[in-house]
C-alpha cells in the first residue's frame, strides 16, 4: 500500500461550459438549487512531469454534463461532473467527479453562465469521496 502525505496534481481537466440551464431556485430538498452544465469541448490530461502517476492519459471530452447544486446560503457549490472521455488510442473512459467548492466570483460565473473565460485554480475543488 502507497501512503500519500501531500497532495500533487495527476490530472488536469479543462472544460468549456457551453450552456447553462437553471433546473430550479430552491426546489432541492435541502433548499438549494440545481444547475445544469453542458460541456461542448475539453481535455483531460496526466500532469506534464508528474512522476506520481503511472499512467499517462491524453483525452478529449466526448459527452459530459455538469450538474452542481448550489446551497441556499449562496456559499458552497457541489458540482457532479460526469460523462465520457475518447483517449488518444480511441478507448473510451466514463469520469465522474463530485466535490464542493467555496462559491466565488469565478464559480459564480461560471454556473449562472455570466462568462465565457472564467478558470478555477488548482486546489479550488475538493472532493473528499
């Protein structure tokens, strides 16, 4: 068993969010809202020079959606990005990733669909599954 006392990155995902539908204000159990995303083009990647991670990967997204909730305190946001990637040798990879993140100005944007060159950094995304 490997044991990891500090984090790297071994990805990095890059994504357009071509759309966004707001599926409803409030009408979550918990209050919040939930948004739909759909992403048109992107890459996933293996981390130029990481030499944690053991299998290079190099796709390009095929079908994926975005469908982060939003608390109704406005602060946190929980996307649940799933969908497929085609490698470069044409095998196809479902990924899902769900997490939460700090709502700021960037992921504000991003999710009411205000910009079209919003990023979010390294570490602004934490998923504790």
């Amino acid at each position: 068993m490997v044991v990891f006392n500090y984090l790297v990155p071994a990805m990095v995902l890059t994504a357009t969010v071509q759309n966004v539908l707001p599926i409803g204000s409030g009408s979550l159990s918990t209050g919040g809202s939930l948004v739909l995303g759909h992403t048109t083009n992107g890459t996933l990647i293996s981390e130029p020079g990481s030499n944690k991670f053991e299998t290079p990967i190099n796709a390009t997204i095929s079908h994926t959606n975005d469908w982060p909730t939003v608390d109704p305190d406005l602060l946190h946001s929980r996307p649940d990005f799933i969908g497929l990637v085609s490698t470069d040798d044409g095998a196809y990879l479902q990924i899902h990733a769900t997490g939460i993140q700090a709502v700021t100005p960037e992921v504000a944007a991003i999710t009411s669909g205000l910009t079209n060159n919003a990023s979010l950094p390294y570490g602004a995304f934490y998923s504790g599954a």
